[in-house]
C-alpha cells in the first residue's frame, strides 16, 4: 500500500506498461513503440475532456486491452496510424525471420574468417602472437554484429558512419599506439576495449530509442541473455572439440593442428554473431532461464559478500590486501554489478517490494563495503609505492563502482520503504551506461597517453 502513496508518474508508468509487453513474444520493438504512441494519443484526448493524467493513463491502459487482447486486435487491423507498417502476415514474418537467420550465418562466417585473414600478412595464430589476438578479438567480432543489427532494424545511414568511425578509432588506438610490448597500458586498453565496443552495440541494438529508459533497459536485458547464450554455445562448442580429436584419433591421425587452428578460434568469434541472433529469435525461451539463474546468484553472491567481510573484519586485514586479492575483488564487484543490473532490467517495475528485492539490497550495501575496503587498500598502495597505470585505473574503476552502486542502495532503500516506485532505479541504472562508455573511452584513449605508452 506505501508504494501508492507517491505521485503519479508518467514515464514510470510507461516503463511498466511496456516491461509488460515486451513479454509477448508476438509484439517487437516497433510494435510496442507504436502502441505507445496511441495509448499517448488517447490520453491526451482524455486530458482534453477533463481527466487527469493519472486518470487518463488508466482509461486508456484499459481500452487497450491487455497484452493478449492487443496481440490478437494486431492480427485483426490492418489500417490507421497505429497499425501503419506493423501488422505482417505469417508469411512476411517468416521469410524476415529467414533473412535475419541467413544474414546471421553470412556475419559468423565472416567473422570466423577475419580472425584467419591476419594469418593471410604473416601473424599467425601461435603463442608468441597470442598478446596480438587478444588486443584484436573484439574487432574480429564488432562489426558483424553491428551490422546485423543495423540490417534487422534497417537503421539510417548515420548508424552505419557510426559503426565505421568505431571501428577506425578501435584501429588505430590499437595498432598505431606506439604501446610498449607487453605494457600496462596496453594491457588496459585490451581489457577496456571490448567493453566500451559493447556498450556502443547497444545504440545498434536499441536504435532509435537508445536515449529512452525502456529502450537501454531492452539492452541490459539483451546483454545478462546474451551472456548465457555464448556460455552455452561455449560448452556444446567444448563437446565438439573432444569429440573431433577422439574421432580423428580413431584413424590415427592427431586433429590438435586443426582444433587450434581452426575450429577454436573461428568458433569462439562465429559463435558471438550467432548469440546475439538466437537471444532475439528464441526470446521467448530465454525468459524462463536468465530471471530465474539470477534468483539463484543473487543470494549466493550477497552470503559470499557478507562471509568475506566478516572474515576480512574478524582476522583483522580489512586493510592489508594484496594486489591479487584486489584484482579478484574488482572481478568479483563487476560480476555483481552485471548480476544486479540484469535483475532491474528482468523485473516488473509494478509488482511490490519482494523478498528478492530486499536480498537485492543486501548484495547492494554488501558490495558497496567490500568496495569501501577495495578503495581504502588501491589508496594506501598508492601512497606507499607511487602512482601507476594499473593503480590509476584501479582506483578510478572503484570510484565508478562506488558511486554506481551507492545509487543502486538508495533507490532501493527508498523502493522497498515505499518511499518511491521502481522508475527512479531504472533511470539510474540507464543513466549510467553512457558513464560506463567515457570511462572506458578515457582509460582506452588516454591512459596511454598520460603514462607514456608503458
């Protein structure tokens, strides 16, 4: 009942409403974007004949229908503004989902084949060129998934400039950097890089609402889903080496030479094309696993917080960390971070404040002391051993951390006392996606530059 107590919101309601239809494997994107535009319009005819806003929203949330009524008046109306472009027949859907799959496959096989085309110059997939592979692999991949996302949404020109004007600064960082082989910065940039090429994806991904609430959330969504796609096609990608080198073993003859040069690598680059296909084609299936993988981390992650700072407190060396147990720690807080924002995006921003959210709040202030301690240790090692690039970066990292989830615990603290909805915490976690890409940016761009290329 605390939660009806604030004011009504427009755009809080909104992100409800369409959190609601995006479970209707029947409605997509342009769809949904559509029938956000009606139910605008009916309420603002609503509003002109008297009503509040609140009152409107209701009315015509109502007249609407719930999402099984608009699914089947969307196979019904075939004319006006609202069904312009939007209703297709089963035939048109199925051969777009042809298009989309066959394009799907052009774009893994031509990303398997990039990470080969460096062999093409004389770098050659081999231990010695590994650092090389590694500074690469995201490029291998990016621009293939951009461009299926770009023809699946048939997004203007300027998304097309974008993905080419990301990829030549991507190049160019990464290959004229004048980096010292094997250096810190270079290190940086490796593991920043894909990190912020992912977070542009997401533009690709949402198009044209990539500035809206809703349309970062999809993406959040998008990407916890995306995640155990690639781990599952990872472990049937496993059985398929075994079963290779133990078939070709048979006939005596040692498949290693193949399995490391070819199926290894172009499968692990093919396979995050063909992951991002399958969490948009097969949605509907995902939506039965990834809510329920995060139910059962979230605790598991909040009692592992909560036992490593009782044993930090309690054996006295909450500020004595090393540098390994403060790299495990970032890890461990990053994984976290994803996890929690994962939930936000999967839940019903109507339901009241659960169990599960008040364990959510636990992971939350967990994570927010295990950072406390992270920053106060990264902090005491730069005034005792001086400033470097991986410290700099550890340290602005934790500050990033702190910052991002002391918001997640006051928005949560305010959502579970009924003090406010769960809109305030939607829009703080999409408004931190575009901090998350400077970040990476700055650590990717100039961190080299400041430190020298070492």
């Amino acid at each position: 009942m605390a939660s009806n107590q604030h004011k009504f919101a427009l755009p809080e309601a909104l992100s409800a409403w369409r959190q609601a239809l995006c479970g209707n494997p029947a409605l997509r994107q342009d769809d949904i974007d559509e029938l956000e535009d009606h139910l605008l319009s009916e309420m603002a005819r609503l509003q002109q004949l008297g009503l509040a806003e609140d009152e409107a929203f209701f009315v015509a949330e109502r007249r609407m229908g719930t999402d099984h009524q608009l699914d089947q008046q969307y196979q019904q109306v075939h004319s006006g503004r609202l069904w312009r472009n939007s209703v297709a027949t089963e035939q048109s859907r199925a051969s777009e989902s042809r298009f989309t799959c066959y394009l799907a496959f052009i774009c893994a096989l031509l990303a398997a084949l990039a990470i080969k085309l460096p062999a093409a110059f004389g770098i050659t997939l081999t231990d010695e060129n590994a650092g090389f592979y590694l500074r690469h692999a995201s490029l291998f991949s990016f621009p293939f998934i951009a461009v299926l996302f770009i023809a699946k949404r048939q997004l203007s020109l300027r998304y097309t400039l974008l993905a080419v004007a990301t990829v030549v600064f991507a190049s160019l960082i990464i290959d004229v950097y004048p980096f010292a082989d094997g250096g810190s910065t270079q290190q940086l940039t490796a593991l920043h890089l894909p990190l912020l090429l992912w977070l542009v994806l997401g533009v690709f991904y949402c198009g044209e609402r990539w500035r809206d609430v809703a349309g970062r959330m999809d993406f959040i969504r998008f990407s916890g889903e995306y995640l155990i796609y690639y781990v599952l096609i990872a472990l049937g990608g496993m059985v398929l080496v075994a079963s290779t080198m133990a078939t070709f073993s048979m006939i005596g003859l040692d498949a290693e030479w193949l399995v490391q040069r070819w199926v290894v690598p172009c499968g692990a680059i093919g396979a995050t094309v063909i992951a991002a296909y399958l969490v948009e084609a097969k949605q509907l299936a995902l939506e039965n696993i990834a809510p329920v993988l995060a139910r059962i981390f979230t605790p598991l992650f909040a009692l592992l917080l909560l036992s490593f700072l009782v044993t930090l407190l309690a054996t006295g060396n909450a500020f004595d960390l090393n540098r390994e147990l403060l790299i495990a720690l970032d890890l461990l807080l990053v994984v976290v971070l994803g996890l929690l924002m994962y939930s936000v995006s999967a839940r019903d921003g109507n339901q009241q404040a659960t169990l599960f959210d008040r364990l959510q709040w636990v992971l939350v202030l967990s994570a927010l002391l295990v950072d406390v301690l992270a920053l106060l240790a990264i902090s005491s090692r730069i005034a005792e051993l001086g400033w470097t690039p991986n410290r700099i970066a550890a340290l602005g990292e934790n500050i990033v951390l702190l910052l991002s989830l002391g918001g997640y615990a006051w928005h949560y603290g305010q959502f579970i006392r009924g003090k406010a909805g769960f809109y305030p915490l939607e829009q703080w976690q999409t408004r931190w996606l575009p901090i998350y890409a400077v970040w990476f940016a700055i650590v990717v761009a100039v961190f080299p530059c400041l430190f020298d290329f070492v």
